[in-house]
C-alpha cells in the first residue's frame, strides 16, 4: 500500500526524534529508546505532534534500537522490549489521530488524491547504524551485522511496524546486511537512507562511497525506496544528491534534509534554519525528483508543518 501511494502523489514523513525528545527532558547520555517504557505518553505526544503538522509518515523511536548500541547503555537484554514498545506508541498514535472521533485527520492531513481524503499515516521501523565497523576496517563479521539488524527488525514487525526504514548510514556494506536482514525475513517495504557529506569528488559518505556506488549496491540488495538524510550537506546541496540520485534510478527517492548545515556553537551542534527557510526549499526538492520529503536533525512539527503546506501549494 506505501509504494502504491507514492505512485499518487508525494509523502510527508515526520522530523527529529531526538530534538523533541531532548526538549521534554532526555537528558545527554540517556538512551532515547528507554524512554518508550518509562516516558511512553511522551514519546506519543511527539509522534502525535507531527501527525497533527500533517505527515503521512511517522518513524519509530528504535533508531539505535540494535544491540550494540544498547549495549552501551547496558540494555541489550530489553532489545526486544524497547523496539516493539516503540512500534506500538507510533501505531497507537496513529490510531488514535484517525479515530473518527479525534476529529482531527481530515484536516491534518487534507490533501486531496482523486478527490478523495486521505487519513492513514503509516508506520515506519526506524533502524540506524551500529557505531561498528566491518571486517577488514574493523572487528565485527559481515554475518553478525546481520544477526544485529535482523534481531532488531523481527522485533519492528511483531510490533506491526508498515514499513522498515533503515536510515543515516554511511558504510554500503553495512546497510546492504540491514537491507538482507528485512528483505529476507519480512515483506514489508524497505526504505534505505544514507548521510552524504560535500567535497571536491563530490558527495560522499562518511566512509568515502559515492552516489552512483549507493545506488546501485542499494538497488541490487533490494531497496524498495532510496534516500539521503542528514549529513553535513546544505538544504540546496541535498536537491542536489537527490538529483544525481534521480539520473541514476527510478525508484521512488526520499529527502529527509537537517533544518540547515549543522554548526558547533559553545559545545552543542545546532541547527539554525527556521520553518519557512527549510519550506523554501522544498520546491527545489520536488523538482530535483523526490518522492517523500522528511526531516532530520533539528526539524520540528513546525518545520514539518511549513513542510506540508509548500507541497500542497505545488
């Protein structure tokens, strides 16, 4: 049904996770996907603020949900726990929002698509990286990066997630055991995204892969969807991977840009585009080929918001 609804039209996905939870009282340190048991109306409300901005498209807070990065905050054992709980935050959210009593779907999400109202956000996985390294540049197996994602997906799908995306990676080969982990064990669409970063060769990874290479080892592996999120990349410089992207494949291509170039101010990174600065951009975006815009680092409801508004005006 998600890949079918691209074909009507483009998708919204929700902003930062973490910028909102951090605003509610996350403190530096803490595992954000703890907070899924023991801040569970929080984490709703979030999800239920970007709902409320308009977004088809609500992420999971499971982003570092995989066990290594839980491990370091000694909860790889609620691995299982801490991602369905997640799932079923985000799918209660949903429900809620578009309970006929809520009163709210229609005109949150309000575009129109052959003139009908469209009122069924969807639930997106959310699987990051695992801060490892894969053999020969590092220590872990090619085998156990695949063990880790599939360990963390299974749990996503019996928490009846709509659709995995696996998002801000930078090594190909990690993400393409990411993709092989939900390919091989569920049938759910895949979304795939990776961080790019500006430079005299051109746009690269943190670990030096170009877009050409991303997108064929991505589309070999079997992503469903393709993208970039995050990264040290200007709103204007993400138009443009994303049209690079676009000469490359025919797959439907997703944006999830930062509000703005991050910046290093007194020992906090921070990102300083406003609502309507990032919402000039989408028209650049939508001609660059996007077919699902979202947000990252420093996006909020409002940014969202502005978001939607400037695609519904094109």
């Amino acid at each position: 049904m998600l890949l079918s609804r691209l074909k009507e039209g483009i998708l919204i996905a929700d902003g930062a996770m973490g910028t909102m939870l951090q605003e509610r009282g996350l403190g530096k340190g803490k595992c954000p996907e703890e907070w899924n048991i023991s801040h569970r109306e929080e984490v709703q409300a979030i999800h239920r603020a970007y709902l409320e901005a308009g977004c088809h498209l609500i992420l999971t807070n499971t982003f570092g949900g995989n066990q290594f990065k839980l491990k370091k905050f000694g909860l790889e054992d609620r691995l299982h726990e801490l991602n369905i709980a997640g799932a079923k935050i985000a799918r209660e959210a949903i429900e809620k929002f578009s309970a006929p009593s809520a009163g709210t779907c229609r005109v949150a999400s309000g575009d129109r698509n052959n003139g009908r109202n469209e009122c069924h956000p969807y639930v997106l996985g959310d699987v990051g990286p695992t801060g490892e390294f894969m053999e020969p540049v590092g220590l872990v197996k090619r085998e156990e990066f695949y063990r880790v994602f599939k360990k963390q997906i299974l749990a996503l799908i019996e928490g009846e997630v709509d659709a995995i995306i696996i998002e801000t990676m930078s090594s190909l080969e990690e993400c393409q055991a990411a993709i092989q982990a939900a390919k091989e064990n569920n049938n759910l669409p895949v979304i795939v995204s990776m961080s790019f970063d500006p430079g005299e060769r051109g746009f690269r990874t943190m670990m030096g892969v170009d877009i050409p290479t991303v997108v064929k080892g991505l589309s070999e592996t079997g992503a469903d969807v393709i993208g970039a999120n995050c990264g040290r990349v200007s709103l204007e410089e993400m138009a443009e991977v994303i049209k690079e992207m676009r000469t490359l494949t025919d797959k439907p291509l997703m944006a999830q840009p930062n509000a703005g170039r991050p910046r290093l101010i007194e020992g906090r990174t921070v990102y300083e585009q406003s609502p309507e600065g990032i919402a000039s951009e989408v028209k650049a975006l939508v001609q660059a080929g996007a077919n699902i815009i979202g947000g990252c680092c420093g996006t909020t409801p409002e940014h969202m918001a502005k978001i939607v508004k400037a695609v519904r005006a094109l």
